[in-house]
C-alpha cells in the first residue's frame, strides 16, 4: 500500500469516527428532547423541545453507559447507510421560516433533566466548547436558530 493510499484511508477512518461520534451526540440529545416533551404540556415533540435536548447535550456530559450505548446506535446507522446506496428522491422543504423572532421556551417540571435543561438555557450563550467537536455542535444549534429567527 502506497503512502497517499494510507492518508487517505487514515482520512476515511478520522472522518467516519468523527461522524459516529457526532451522531452518538444527536441520539442522545433526541432522547433528552423527548424526556423535555413528555414532560410539557404539549403532545407531540417540538423544535423547541430538540433544540434544548441538543443545548442539554452539549452542555452535559454523557455517563459511559449512555455513551457506549448511543455509539452503538451511530455504528449500526453507519453500517446500514453504507449498506444501502439507495437513491432518495429530492424533498421539497414545507416549513415556513419565520419573519417574527420567537425565544425558546421550555416546560415547567422539576425533574433532574427538565430543571438542568432551564439552566443550560440561561448559561447557552455563557458556554464555551472544550472541543473540535462540542465547538461544531454548538456552531450547529447558532445556525439553525438564527436560520429560523428562534434565540436562546
């Protein structure tokens, strides 16, 4: 194997860690939007709901349990989209971005999640990422709020 063939395989192999790992972080985060949702008075998950799961994610740390299980849950995506080439017809976006701001909110309850989920809402803007990756996380939840005029 030639030199330019093993960069590039050590390239591959960065970049789909990279890509468990991100997707590892956005399961988990989808699990703490439906605890938040479940736990509001709304009956159905919102955009509020999943973007403070991702803000709860990224500014609390996974045990290793819920790592491992969530990287688990990324490699089998990965495994399964490498598996199907399957081409997907282009969907036109319905939403409708909105001309007025709107400010997260979230639910009234007092468990553990809920209660840290208001206060990582007041720290958001406070937070600095210690990473490659929470910096990127983070650059996500900045683009798509300003994207649809939604602040934190």
């Amino acid at each position: 194997m030639d030199e330019d063939q093993s960069n590039e395989d050590q390239s591959n192999e960065l970049f789909y860690d990279m890509m468990k790992v991100y997707l590892a972080q956005t399961n988990s985060a989808l699990k703490i939007s439906k605890i938040i949702s479940e736990h509001s008075d709304r009956n159905e998950l919102s955009g509020n709901d999943i973007i403070c799961g991702l803000i709860y994610r990224l500014m609390n740390p996974m045990e290793q349990s819920e790592i491992d299980d969530n990287l688990s849950v990324a490699d089998e995506l990965l495994k399964e989209d490498s598996e199907e080439e399957e081409e997907y017809d282009e969907i036109e976006e319905t939403y409708v971005k909105p001309t007025l701001s709107k400010q997260i909110k979230s639910n009234n309850c007092n468990c553990d999640v809920c209660m840290k989920m208001r206060v990582d809402l007041i720290n958001y803007h406070s937070f600095e990422p210690t990473d490659k990756l929470s910096q990127m996380f983070k650059g996500s939840i900045d683009i798509t709020c300003e994207k649809y005029n939604i602040y934190i």
